[in-house]
C-alpha cells in the first residue's frame, strides 16, 4: 500500500507534520510482515504424530468472568470458545452458516420459525446430554437471562421466543413474535455456547468461575488460579466438530495453559525464550522480527464493528454535522496504516468490517481531503487561528476532547497520529487518559468527551444497533433523528436476505454522511507462534481455536 501524495496549507502543517512524523516513529520498521490466519502446516505428519502435547499461551489480560453472558472482554470470549459448541458454525473461510450441534435447520418465509434438527449423541462434559431439552433451556435462558440472579439476557437474542420439542425428530422449534434477521448468526457467537444445567442452575457467583463453566466442546477446565493461569484439558470422546473442520475425533493437544502477562516486554521474552508457545497482543514493529526469526504470525481481521470513534453531539461543537464531516475527511487512513501497522491491517471502510453480513464499502466517503475539511470548517465559522494553528471562533479554541483507549495497545500511537492531522485543519484533539478499572466510568461520564473509540468482533451487525441505539445513545442524538432510530432497527426486523443487505446499506450510508461516527482502521488480532505449533486457527471473529491445533516434535 502507497501514501497518498499531501499538500501541505499553511505554515502551520509544518509543526503538525513533525508531531505526526514523531507519532510514526515510535513503531516503525513495519514493511510488509507475510502472515496468515493459521499457523503453518506440515502436511507430512502422521495424525499419531499430531497427539499429545500442552501448549503454553500467553494472553494480554486476565480473564475477567465464566459467566455466558458477561463475555465481554477478549479473553474470556477466547475461553469460551474452546469450551463449549454452539449450534451453528460460521466458516470463518468462507463466511457462510455450517452446520454444528444443530445439522440442519428452515427458517419460515415469514421469519417468525426457526426449526433445527439437532445432533445425536452428544454430551456435556459431566456426562448429561445435550439433546433437544436442553437446547430449549440454553434459549430460554440467552433470551431471558435469570433476573432472580442478576443475569442478563443476551444481548444479540431476540427479546422474546417460544421454544417447543420433539425427542422423537430430535427438533427444536423457536418461534418468534417479529421477524429477527440477526438470529442464525446470533448462534454462531462465542456467548451462544451450550451449557449444561449444572452451570445454569449454579450462583451468579459460581457461574463466574471456569471449572463451573460445562459445556460440550473439545477442551474441559481442569484448573483455574485466579490471575495465575487457567488450564484447560483435552474432553475424552470428543467426536462432533464442525463438518468443515480440518479433523474429527477428540483435540490432538493434551492440555493448553492460559496464563495472563500483562507487560509486552515480557510475553514477548518468554516466546522467544521457548518457554511458551503461543502469545496475543505484538506492537506492529515486532511482527517482521519475529518472521524472520521463524515465528509464524497468525492475524485475523474480525467481522463485526471496524474501529471507529463516535462523535457525541452534546460534546463542545460536535452537534454541528459540518464539524464532524470535517473529522470524517481530515483524517488521512492509509497514512496511519502506510505508517503505524503492518499488512496485517487496514484502513477501515465503513462503520464494519468486510465480511460482516450487508457490509458496504464506503471507502469514497471516507477519502481524506483536507481541502473539503477545510472549508467545511471555515463555513461553520471556525475563521480564525491562534498561535498553535488552532481554529477559533468568538474566542474558543476549536478542541475535541478524547480518551485513550484502553484496549488496543496500539492506541497510544494511533491517537497520536490522528492528533498531529487534525492539527492540519485547526482542530485541536486533547488526549486524556485514565486506567483500566475507571475508563468506562470516566471516558463515558466526562460531559466534554467528544470522541471515543468503539467497535468490536460481533457474530452481526445487530452489535452495531445495540451499541448505537437509544438504550446506550452514546452519541447524544436522543430523539432528534428518527431515521437514524428507523435504521436502527430496519435491518434487525427484515425479512429475507434481499432486505436486510438493502437496510443494512441505507443505515452505513446515513452513519457516514452524517459523520456520527468516524470509521479509522478494521481491528485486527495478532499472535506470535513458535515454530514448533502447526495447525492453530482463528475464528470468523479473529478468537483463537485450539482443536485443530498441534505441536511438532
């Protein structure tokens, strides 16, 4: 990928041109790092000299909580999708809906019914069945979460279904009171796991804990050591894998320990040190190292939401759309990507990321030209400028307030790029921070925040309507555009492909020409693999699967 030529306008671009220039020199030597979304394979080994082994992983952060619907964070969706099956597949190749626990299901033309066949002989990990009983609890218990406990429903369930059984045809039968488009790819989700009634009857508190967590898949959890390590051992008679899986039968590694290290500097010495075999979370400028060195880099650019920041209106001049239009064209994508990160990324195209279902490439809106943000500017009356080569109008100083996010550990850099080009057009982006614990809290509480980073792996798009909806508003709109409120829910409500790619596309199309949230870059998740591990793979949502996965003598 080129930079696009830049013409520098005024004297003042100078100054912002070094501060970018700083920005990117803090993670350079990047070009071009060949990767792929699974680890090398030797096509040589016998499947006996596949078995046995136990990988060591290095994630980034601890895991937070077992409990299904609070799978929030990374790395317990990582737990989860090792350990329990879901009904439905998404072939994280090709995209399409597979088969899994349930081998077929028909949706009624009228998308109210959903019937699925589901899978004969398989079992939870403490030996129950998984038949169509259970299934119909697993859904009632996603739909309505448990209120007695304080669990939630799942948020990308339909608010409301009935379910009804046949032992004898092995069908399950979900009907529905209005049409819900995003329901298949809602079971594809690592929060969609089957569990057994074991963990739907334990506390909120016992469901929190991992050995607690039972459910049907290739990896039970033998031990967890809060904060220390939680390993996970291979299920005994394991023998009902997707169709498309590269085996069938039980997982060829004995064992895979998790252990969360917080400081890069140190997962990254360990795996080089041998001492582990796989790590998440690489500063871009270590991928090309590690490749040369003999590491496979496995990336994988999930579907769901690109990262983006939205822009609330009730923020200091951000209820003005001539503003937010000039952030949407001010900021140079591929100047970031060219500079910051490694083909393993990409500047984003639209509010989701290719792949997601009704993507649309909004990539011509979103062209940088800071000619066009300029005079969009100069139209809303920000004329002037200060010393700094800030924008003012009547006195105030044209500044966006953010926070930095907390959960990309490219962050710091990427918001500093964005900061030096803004510049460029006058607009001042002030940088606070906070740790951890208190971002929510205090990014989402402070009444000057003007932008925040969103955008996360989602099964469907309807993570994008949950996100920006009016339970959360997050961009301030309240009930001021009620077409932006229609397409929210137009394409949940669609009936048949046809339709909902058509409501999917009018609602990218009205985020991005009113500029509520700026599209920067498609996330991507980067692990570092030691020569010896073959055949570690990534879901459609970039989480790590261990099943297929094996370790070279």
């Amino acid at each position: 990928m080129s930079s696009t030529a830049r013409r520098p306008t005024r004297t003042t671009r100078r100054a912002a041109a070094t501060g970018l220039a700083l920005a990117l020199a803090a993670v350079t030597g990047l070009a071009g790092c060949a990767t792929a979304a699974s680890a090398p394979l030797d096509l040589s080994a016998t499947e006996s000299q596949k078995q046995g082994g136990d990988l060591t992983y290095l994630d980034a952060e601890i895991p937070v909580s077992a409990q299904v619907q609070e799978s929030g964070t990374w790395q317990d969706r990582a737990l989860q999708q090792n350990i329990t099956d879901r009904l439905l597949h998404r072939n994280a190749d090709t995209g399409a809906l597979e088969p899994w626990l349930a081998e077929s299901w028909t949706v009624s033309d009228d998308g109210l019914v959903y019937t699925f066949v589901i899978r004969d002989g398989v079992s939870y990990s403490d030996g129950s069945p998984l038949d169509v009983r259970s299934v119909k609890r697993n859904l009632e218990w996603q739909t309505n979460g448990d209120p007695d406990k304080a669990i939630t429903p799942n948020p990308v369930f339909p608010k409301a279904i009935d379910v009804s059984t046949d032992a004898a045809t092995r069908t399950v039968t979900v009907r529905l009171d209005e049409p819900y488009a995003p329901f298949l790819g809602a079971l594809t989700g690592w929060a969609a796991g089957l569990v057994s009634d074991a963990t739907i009857d334990a506390t909120r508190e016992e469901q929190a804990l991992y050995p607690n967590l039972i459910g049907s898949g290739p990896f039970v959890v033998e031990s967890e050591t809060y904060g220390k390590a939680i390993v996970l051992a291979k299920r005994e008679g394991y023998d009902w894998a997707p169709p498309s899986a590269a085996h069938q039968g039980e997982a060829y590694l004995d064992s895979v320990t998790v252990t969360p290290v917080q400081e890069d500097s140190v997962r990254l010495g360990t795996l080089r040190a041998g001492q582990a075999d796989l790590i998440r979370y690489l500063q871009p400028s270590e991928e090309a190292g590690l490749a040369d060195a003999g590491f496979g880099i496995v990336s994988k650019q999930g579907v769901g939401l690109a990262n983006q920041w939205f822009l609330k209106q009730t923020a200091p001049f951000l209820d003005d759309e001539r503003v937010r239009r000039a952030l949407l064209v001010g900021i140079d994508r591929d100047e970031i990507v060219d500079g910051l990160y490694t083909d393993n990324w990409r500047a984003a195209s639209s509010i989701v990321s290719p792949g997601t279902t009704g993507y649309v490439d909004e990539s011509a809106k979103l062209a940088y030209d800071p000619d066009a943000a300029e005079a969009l500017l100069d139209e809303a009356g920000w004329t002037d400028r200060d010393d700094d080569g800030v924008r003012t109008r009547d006195g105030e100083r044209l500044r966006i307030v953010t926070y930095l996010d907390v959960y990309d550990n490219t962050a710091r850099a990427l918001f500093q790029a964005i900061q030096a080009q803004l510049v460029r057009i006058g607009v001042e982006l002030d940088i606070k921070e906070t740790d951890y614990s208190s971002y929510s809290a205090t990014a989402y509480g402070d009444p000057s925040t003007g932008a925040l980073r969103t955008g996360w792996p989602s099964p469907d798009p309807v993570g994008f309507s949950n996100t920006f909806g009016s339970a959360s508003d997050i961009t301030g709109l309240g009930d001021s555009d009620p077409e932006f409120t229609r397409l929210l829910q137009a394409h949940v409500t669609a009936v048949g492909a046809a339709d909902r790619t058509e409501a999917l596309r009018d609602l990218q199309d009205h985020v991005i020409d009113h500029a509520y949230s700026v599209p920067i870059i498609d996330d991507s998740q980067v692990y570092a693999a030691a020569p010896r591990l073959q055949g570690f793979t990534l879901t459609d949502g970039a989480l790590p699967t261990f099943y297929d996965a094996w370790l070279a003598e």
